[in-house]
C-alpha cells in the first residue's frame, strides 16, 4: 500500500461518523473512545474543514449533539448530517405522508410533517420499538397501498453498544421488502444523495474529502463509491474480519479517530 | 388452458395445506372456511389418499389437530407433515443444538431436544415472540458462532388471520440473514426435502399427487418444482394478483376447497 503521505495528500476536508468512531452508545448515553474527544478538537483546531455525518436515527439531531457535548465533544448542530431532517426534505417535496415506525427519540423531528391518511412508510432505528406489533402495523399500512413507498434511514445490519452488538434498522427494512416484494428508498449513509448533501454543506469536492468509520460496507465502501477517499478505524463495529472484505477495501486501517487525526495532519493538505 | 379432466388425470394422493384452506386463525382459535370441514370429509370417503402438509410453527401438532378437530375437522396427528418435528430430526441427525426463537406453542415439540451451550439458531413463527430483544438475542447467538447456522421453519412472507394479514417468519429469517451475512436452511415448504417427506408418509409417487394451497410460492410453485401438480385456492392469504404472478402458475385456481374436491372427486383417478 502507497505510503500515508500519498494517500492522504490534498484531502480539505474529513466527514466524521459518530457511534463507534466518536463514541459507543450504551447505558447511561454511553462512553466517548478514548482520545477522540482531544482529536475532534485537534481537527477544528487544524485548517481541515470537518463535518459530522451520522446514520443515528434514534435521537433527534438535538439529543444526540447534546450527548456529545455532555461527553466533551465540540460539535454544534449544524455541523451535522443526519438521515430524519435528510427525510423530512424529501417527505415535503413528494408531498407523502408517512406512517413512522421509529424511535420516540427522533419522532420531534418529524413535528412538521403530516402524518394522517399515510401513504408512505418511514423506518428507523426503532430498537425496542421494533416490536411484533409494530412491524405488523407498518406490514400493513404497506399492503394497502396501491404504490408502497417504504424509506428506511441507513440499512445498517448492527452497531456496538457498550453491552454487545445490537440489530441496526437494515435487518428489519430487509424483512418489509420481503413481506412486501417491495424495495426501500435509503435516506442515509451509503445512499449518494446523502455523503454529496454532507460534502455541499462541507464545500469540499469528492476528490478532497475523506470519510472516517467504523463500518466497512455503509462508512467506507459508500464513501468511495461517491469518490471521496475512507479509513477505518477498529473501534465500534469493527471485526478484524473486515480488514479481508470481499468487496470493500479501505483507503487506510487505523485503531481509533486518534491515529487518523494524527496522519491527516502529518499528511493531508499538502 | 386444459380442461379438468386432462389436469386432474391420474391424481392418486393429495397434499393440503391448513391455514388459509381448511381454516382462517384467529381470535378464539380462528375459523374453518366455509365448504372445508365437509371437503375434506368427502376426500377421506373416496379412493384418494390424503395428507395434511402445513407449515404451521405457532402450535405443536397436537395442539393444531386439537384445535381442527375442535372445528369439525376429519384429522389425527399422524395424518399431518409439519416443520418443527421435521427439524428435530434434522438436529439430532447433525448434533445440533439450537437457541430456540419459537412460540411458546411449539416449545413442546424440542423436549427431547438438548438446548444448552447452543451452536445453532432455530426461528419459527413466534408472533409477538418476534420482540426486538429476542431478535437480538438470535442474532447475537449467531454472531458468537463460527460457522452460524440458522434453521427458518418456513419462510413465508405473510398469512391470514381473521383480523387481517400477519407477518410470518419468513420476513424474520431475511432479517437474521441480512445481520449476519448468512443463508438460512429452510425446513418446511417450500423445501423440496419437506415435499418428499410428506409424499413417501402418504406413499404416493410425486407425479401422482397433488397440492392444494393458499400460497402461489410456498405451495403451488414448491410443489411444482418436485414434481407434483398444484391448486390455488382463493381464501386465506390468495391475491387477485396471484394469478398473474411472475414466475409461478398453479395448474388451476379454484374458489376454495370445496370447489377443488369436487373437481378432484369428478376427474381424478380416471
């Protein structure tokens, strides 16, 4: 592999993943990995713009910014891209109407949108929400549509909390396209629209930006497909088994936000 | 398309399906379908022989021949091929030993079956079972596991209860797939395994049986691909769109079982 310095020169601008990167959700809100409190200050500090790009959707962009700050992140709101505001944009401009099947953590973000009548079906990180009952009901509003329209914020298949691994919202949008013979709309990482919406709000090109993760196939494979460049780091979800992706082969491997904040300012922008 | 006479030729042995044919579940148990209790007594009077083939894996077989029973139905154990005994057999074959995501109904069928220290996951129809916590706990399982086995009791897509269509396992089984980046091993229809099983316990030669069932994929097109001919019937869970569908076509669509008796009782085994 080239060395750092080639691959990481000319980068401007670094799109940050949250769970698993900055922090592991968990009892309590979690705890933030261990030294990238100190590298997102780093990168502020550093001429490389920053933007946070994140597929939680359990918490309202509020909730979750102010987790990070509780935990000693300097991150405002509107440094942040998140699939419920990214959703609501696209529910106004089709004008549809959705049946929610999400977290009540993130249900303030959609206060705005008319949600009677639903002809659509929006899903999320529901955790516990993910119920029978509530599977079923969102089953069934999808069946009497005519047209079934169902989103589903990111397709992750897991994350890593403090306890363990936990069922990310990809599994239960795969069991509705099943049941319904239908195919979701992804409104989140790896979706294009959703890295360029991310990069436009950066002003930085593809070509100048890199994404950093935990997630080899919705993080890193996502990002390159939309010609950025991406690392991953070996906190969150990261199993050493990614490392031999068939499919997905990272710009970089590095242990933990700290080393890649480290290289890039060795390194980028050069 | 042929007349009856021609499709129906030769039949010695006929397959039924129970939920959606004989019967609606539901509150209270459910309810038989108009025609059934007296079409499967007209069946039982004639040369045909008859077998109960079901992919019922709420209930124990006992308990599923009790309740048909219950609602006027001509049935003992022995005359019925269902899922969970099948994957008992299959377990004690291969030293497997299962987490079991079933329904408090059908536990009683792995008794004798050893659940400790589990090295495989066995997901049936589990209804509220499906509980987000127990889903993770499956997968979780599973992700432990170096070889991840996953036993899926059926895979259909939805069926229908009185009170309206309910997700069956099959949604479930790709949520499992998709978490844990595995193919499932399906027991039960349409699994040409299960078919053969319920042939040779009925000893009739495929090409001399036939299915009558509610569901185009899980019955007819199952059926089908080993060999035997296959009915339609429109109750349970038969679309208008079933008949129309894009890959399997039943060798006739009938109104409900009655209707494929008589037919059967006219133009069979001539």
């Amino acid at each position: 592999m080239a060395a750092w310095g080639e691959r990481l020169a000319g980068v401007r601008g670094v799109l940050l993943d949250i769970s698993g990167v900055l922090y592991d959700g968990g009892e309590g809100g979690g705890a933030a990995i261990a030294g990238s409190v100190e590298a997102v200050a780093r990168l502020k500090r550093s001429r490389l713009k920053v933007r946070f790009c994140t597929n939680e959707s359990q918490k309202s962009r509020a909730d979750l910014v102010g987790l990070l700050q509780w935990l000693g992140f300097d991150v405002s709101e509107g440094e942040v891209t998140a699939p419920a505001p990214a959703a609501c944009l696209i529910l106004k401009q089709r004008g549809l109407r959705p049946h929610l099947l999400v977290h009540d953590g993130v249900r303030s973000e959609f206060d705005q949108i008319d949600t009677s009548n639903p002809n659509c079906v929006v899903i999320a990180d529901a955790g516990e929400g993910f119920s029978y009952q509530n599977m079923n009901k969102a089953f069934q509003v999808l069946m009497e549509l005519e047209n079934p329209v169902l989103f589903s914020l990111g397709k992750g298949r897991y994350y890593k909390e403090t306890s363990g691994l936990m069922l990310d919202v990809g599994p239960y949008m795969k069991a509705l396209e099943y049941a319904c013979g239908i195919k979701a709309e992804v409104v989140g990482k790896p979706s294009p629209e959703f890295f360029k919406s991310a990069l436009q709000e950066m002003g930085v090109e593809a070509h100048e930006a890199i994404m950093i993760g935990d997630d080899i196939v919705g993080d890193v494979g996502g990002a390159q497909r939309c010609g950025m460049r991406a690392l991953q780091v070996r906190t969150g979800k990261f199993r050493p088994s990614d490392e031999h992706h068939p499919e997905v082969k990272a710009d970089g491997y590095v242990d933990n936000l700290a080393e890649a904040v480290g290289l890039l300012l060795q390194h980028a922008d050069k």
